[in-house]
C-alpha cells in the first residue's frame, strides 16, 4: 500500500467522523432546512467572530463566489503570482467574475503592504481596470506552507482600507497557520471582509468549504451560489463531518508539522537534492540537483510505494496529514536517504 505525500486532500474520514455522519439529522438546505448545515455555518462564523457563513463544496467555489460578490465586471484584483486563485482555480476570475488579475510578488508566496499599494490602479484613469479586491493566500500552498505574520496582514488591510478595496482570504489551510503561529482565528476574522475555509484538506473531511463574511454578503453570496450550481440538498451529512473536524482536528495539526520536518530533514540527508524551502507547516517544497529529473525522481519512489507531486518550475511537493503516521514518515525518509 503507498504512502500518498500528494496532497492533504486525499485523507478518508476517520471512524469517529463516520459516526457522526452518520447519525446526522438532514433536511433541505436550499430552503435553509438542514439543521446539520445550519449548525456548521454558526459554529464556524462564531469561531472566527463573523457574522454568518455559507456552506459549500469546495474552496475553490468559495473563493469564486467571494470574487464574484466583491467585484463587478472589468474589476482587477491584485494578488501573488503564487495565488491559488490564479494558478489552479481554472481561470474561474476571468470566467465567472470577468475580472483580470494584477499579480506581484514576494518571498515564499507571501506579499506586503508597500508592494500592494504600488499595484494598485489609478482610480481616475478610464484606461486602467478599476482595482477592487486585494486576495491573500494563507497559508501559501505554492510558497510551500508559508505563514503570514499578523502585522504584515494589518498593514496589508490599512492599504485596502484607505483605497476602498476588499480584502479576502483564501484560507483553504488556514487551521495550519493558526497552529504553527498561535494565531486565533478571530483574529482573522477581525481583519478580513470574507475568508474561506477547507474542511477537506488538513482537518480531514471528505468535501467541503466555507465562506464567512458579514450578514448582506453572505446573502448575495448564497444567490452566486445558486448560479454557479452549488445549492446542495439533505447534504447535513457532509456538514456532520465539519462539525466533528472543528471539534476534534484542529489541535492535531501539529503532528502534521512534525511529519514535515521529519521530511526535510530526510531530503537534507537526499543525494538527489539541491534545496529545500523553509518548512512551517504540513507543505514541503524541494528541489532537484542540476541534472536530477523530476519525472525519474517521482518515479522512484512511486517503485518505493511513496507517492509525491510535482508543481512546474522544478517544484517537488510533500504534504504531510493525517492519513500518514510519523512511522510511514519514517520510513518515506529511509527510503530518500537510499535515493542516489
């Protein structure tokens, strides 16, 4: 059986969650009658000191609705080059949104606030797209799982603040963040206008995202959602899952971190590596020796029953979670030492 490093979106619900699915009570959520679902939404806005929140069934709709409500068509939104929302949500901003992005960047996927007011466009000029959402990624997935810093953040909103932008949050792995740096998540809350949340990666769900915002938002969001087809039925059962995550696996994310770096030690030790990038949370991002192919090296392990990912730009990936124990870690690092 391999040990699958792919990604945090292929754990299986544990026992307990399975339980609790299913003894979950359901109704209709388009009529706003599934109280499974209507539990998860109040729990997770109050967990973050928001006012309401919506359920649905990935992140990257969440975010897509969040784009859609903050902007109206012709909109730029700034965010990195590393941005989740540009690279791997299938173009949805142009798509959905009609809307184009200003990227920039900044180390390990992470931007700032003097970068983010020079992108900004003249608001005067008719040439320019009209700037109106600025878009963080937390942690950054392609940055390797890098974390923001609460100042950097405040900064960043001073600059949304003062230019009448909004300012959202893609936190497809945010509980990481929150335990590697001690943040709470009201915090957050506090700062951003809509955040998303996955319930599918790190806390172990098998489907499903939030949106948190305030009350109006989240009501045009629910008509976005409408459109874009993700108005789900009895899916309290689903919803169960989030409930018991939010209640049983955040705090276990540490142990996710740990693997990690396990894993950077192992690939310090790993003939066939040149670099790897600062490791925060549960994302190991590395990189190959000149003349070291990606395709051979990912090939080996899978002959090892590891299974890894690459990312383009000579990006190989581990992602630690929690359908591996640190005794498969273990042994994925012996196995990399053995590599030459």
């Amino acid at each position: 059986m391999s040990i699958d490093l792919r990604s945090d979106t292929v754990t299986k619900p544990t026992t307990a969650m399975l339980n609790a699915m299913m003894q979950a009570t359901v109704g209709d959520d388009v009529f706003g009658e599934d109280p499974s679902i209507n539990l998860l939404e109040e729990k997770a806005a109050d967990l973050f000191g928001m006012e309401a929140a919506l359920f649905c069934p990935s992140g990257t709709m969440t975010n897509q609705i969040a784009i859609k409500v903050h902007t109206r068509l012709g909109d730029e939104i700034i965010s990195h080059n590393y941005a989740h929302i540009y690279n791997y949500e299938g173009g949805g901003m142009a798509f959905n949104a009609g809307c184009q992005a200003k990227l920039i960047g900044g180390d390990r996927g992470l931007m700032n606030s003097t970068d983010v007011e020079a992108a900004i466009g003249n608001p005067m000029d008719v040439h320019a797209a009209r700037t109106s959402l600025v878009a963080i990624e937390n942690t950054s997935n392609k940055g390797g799982g890098s974390c923001y810093d609460l100042e950097s953040l405040h900064q960043i909103k001073a600059v949304c603040t003062e230019n009448n932008l909004g300012y959202h949050l893609d936190g497809a792995r945010l509980f990481n963040a929150l335990i590697a740096k001690n943040q709470s998540p009201k915090d957050y809350g506090n700062l951003f206008d809509s955040i998303s949340i996955c319930l599918s990666k790190g806390l172990g769900c098998p489907v499903g995202s939030l949106l948190l915002a305030d009350k109006s938002f989240i009501f045009e969001a629910k008509r976005v959602r409408k459109k874009f087809g993700g108005g789900m039925r009895q899916a309290g059962f689903i919803a169960a899952a989030g409930i018991y995550a939010l209640d049983n696996h955040i705090s276990r994310l540490s142990e996710d971190h740990e693997k990690a770096q396990v894993l950077k030690q192992a690939l310090e030790k790993c003939s066939w590596v040149k670099s790897i990038e600062p490791v925060e949370t549960n994302i190991v991002i590395f990189y190959l020796r000149e003349g070291k192919s990606d395709e051979a090296f990912l090939a080996k392990l899978a002959d090892m029953g590891v299974l890894a990912i690459g990312m383009g730009q000579g990006k190989l990936r581990f992602v630690t979670h929690l359908d591996v124990s640190m005794e498969d870690i273990q042994q994925v690092g012996q196995k990399l030492e053995s590599l030459i």
